[in-house]
C-alpha cells in the first residue's frame, strides 16, 4: 500500500483539531509521514492536546485509512492529496482547503467558474443556467457546481451539451448519487471532468455536509455565479464563501415578486456583478481567456432522441397547459421517472413551467 498516501489519508482522519490545525503540523513537519515516524516523546514539542496525539496514533484509523484506500481502489475512485499536480491549484490556497479529494473521472486544467441555484428552480431560471454554462463551457470556462436538483444540474448540463468540461463537488462520497436521479448524469460528468468530494466512499449525504463543501465550489474557481436563489438559499452561503475567497461574485436578476429571486436581486444590491449575458463575466477576467483551453462542441444541440416517457409528456402537453400531477395522472408515468422527464424537456428547451407551477410545450418550437 502506498504509504505516503495512507498518511494524508489518516491525517485527514485524526479528530479532535480542525484542518488549520493539521496544516499547521504539516508545515512543521514538511510532509504527512514525518508525523507519524515521529517519536512519541517528541510529540509534546508539537503542542498538542493528549486526545489530538490518540487521534492521530490510534490504530483504528490507521486500518480505516487502509480499508478507505481499499475501497476507492475497488470502486474506481482516486485519492488526490494536496500535494498532488492534479489538485486544483486555487482550491490549495483558501483558508481551510480539503486534505485530500476523493474523485471520479479527472479533475480538468483550466479556469472554474461556479454556477449554482436553487434546488426549486422555475423555466426561467433553468433555461438560463443551461444557456450560460452552454457558452461559458464554449470560451473554455470549466464549470463546476454541486450536482443538486435545478440550477446545478441544469448548469452541469449545460457544460455537457457544449461539448466542455464540468466538474461536481459534492456533500457525500463519490461513489453516492445524490439526489439518485442524476445517477446518470454523475457518470457523464465523471467521463467529461470529475465528480470530487472531501469524503470519502461510502459516506451518505448528511445536511451539514452541505454548506462545508460550499467553499471548495468557490475555492475551485474564480468566481460563481448565482442563477436563482431564495432568502436562505445554500447558495448564498457559496457566494460569501466566494467572497471571503476573494472570488467574484456574479448574480443573475430576476422577478421582485418572487421567492426564487430573492437572494440574488439582494446580492446584485449588496454589489455582486449583474449578468445579462456571459459578456458581463468576461469583461471582469479578460486576463483570463488567453489561459483556458476551449472546448468545442461534441454533438449539434438538440440531437438527443426523446425517451418514451418524453415523448408521452410532450403528447399529453399538446392538448393543454397541465400540473405535474395531472400529467402522471394521464400519462401513467411513475413520479420519479416523471420529475426527470419534465427536467430533461425544460433544459432542452422543449417544455416550461410557469410560475403556478404548470407545464407548457414551448410555442417557438
């Protein structure tokens, strides 16, 4: 077994100090192994508390860190430590980056720009992040964002339809699909960038997972860019972590009149760029086009053949303007497959939902 890896992974095991605190013992100590081949008697020169020293030598988490490498081995997931070419350069430099990343696929070389939104997005807001992270992708821009439900998954889309790179950080292990629609399109982004996490195989998503992995959305890039967001959005936490970064902060405008625009006509207030078009981004990095590799389009939009279920959503929208539910009610397709349907024809530019929440076939189509 790798022992120098082993050694990052049992650092980032130990409990009872915070990553600054690890960090610091690094830079004393130049590299994960010399903390461990160090004599015990030394260890009090290292000014820590006894239950940190047990942590750190306990070993219970030196046969987790074996079984952890074990199982990434079995499960086809790379273990990036900070000290690796591959880790993202700007995500080395934030105030508590992770000690190593847990990846599917390979993290892509290249400028990031975040794209994330609500979980709850409406046709406006969808058709936007898709739009946006379309181009971008186009100029070369990597885009990353955290695989949820609506903004994110539309703007990882996006990326993918573009032909470009895309990368998703996300709140479980690497090998968890979350939320267990995108199963498929978490196997696109690992084959067209990666999906990465600071934890490790195995782990299940939990709440607080969520707003800690915020920061290495915004510490992968140099900048994010909100799309929609309510009052208390999450992603309204990855915006002041991007600023506290000294990332840019770009915010799409929306409706006053509702809840989804909320957060963002506030951060456009508080002095977040206002974008109308990907202009409004590359006018603040101009410095940056001349870096970034492009990438160029894989397939023509639009040549995606429908699946049954689309098909049938898109029959039964014929006759009228409908609500999810009476749309599973005449189609007969099970909710779950249904909500991935509607997604899938919102983002292509087929369908959209109005602000009542009902499904139309878009008439310039």
């Amino acid at each position: 077994m790798n022992k120098h890896l082993q050694a990052w992974v049992r650092l980032n095991l130990a409990e009872g100090m915070g990553i600054s605190r690890k960090l610091e013992l690094l830079r004393m100590l130049k590299t994960p192994e010399a903390i461990f081949e160090m004599d015990r008697k030394d260890w009090d020169g290292l000014g820590l508390k006894p239950a940190q020293a047990e942590s750190l030598l306990s070993e219970d988490k030196l046969r987790e860190s074996a079984e952890i490498i074990r199982m990434s081995e079995k499960k086809g997931i790379r273990i990036i430590p900070m000290d690796d070419e591959e880790y993202p350069e700007l995500l080395r430099y934030i105030q508590d980056p992770p000690l190593v990343l847990y990846v599917k696929g390979v993290i892509p070389k290249g400028l990031g720009l975040g794209i994330v939104g609500s979980r709850k997005a409406t046709g406006y807001g969808m058709n936007t992040a898709f739009r946006l992270a379309s181009e971008l992708a186009e100029e070369g821009f990597i885009i990353v964002s955290g695989m949820a439900r609506g903004i994110d998954t539309a703007a990882h889309t996006g990326a993918l339809h573009a032909g470009g790179q895309t990368m998703a950080v996300l709140g479980c292990g690497p090998d968890q699909a979350y939320p267990p629609e995108n199963r498929g399109l978490m196997d696109r982004i690992a084959r067209n960038g990666a999906v990465i996490s600071e934890y490790p195989p195995g782990v299940k998503p939990q709440t607080y997972h969520f707003p800690v992995r915020n920061r290495v959305i915004s510490g992968i890039c140099i900048g994010v860019l909100v799309v929609e967001a309510g009052q208390k959005s999450g992603s309204l936490i990855t915006a002041q972590a991007a600023l506290e970064q000294g990332r840019e902060v770009f915010a799409i405008p929306g409706n006053i009149n509702h809840h989804t625009s909320m957060g963002t006509n506030r951060l456009i207030r508080e002095g977040a760029k206002l974008v109308l078009s990907i202009q409004d981004i590359l006018e603040e990095i101009p410095w940056s086009l001349s870096a970034l590799p492009v990438y160029r389009k894989s397939s023509a939009p639009g040549t995606e053949p429908l699946s049954r279920e689309e098909s049938l959503i898109l029959q039964t929208l014929r006759a009228e303007d409908l609500y999810h539910d009476q749309i599973a009610e005449r189609t007969g397709v099970p909710r779950h497959v249904l909500f991935a349907a509607l997604l899938q024809l919102e983002i292509r530019g087929l369908v959209r939902k109005d602000l009542t929440g009902r499904y139309a076939i878009v008439s310039d189509r």
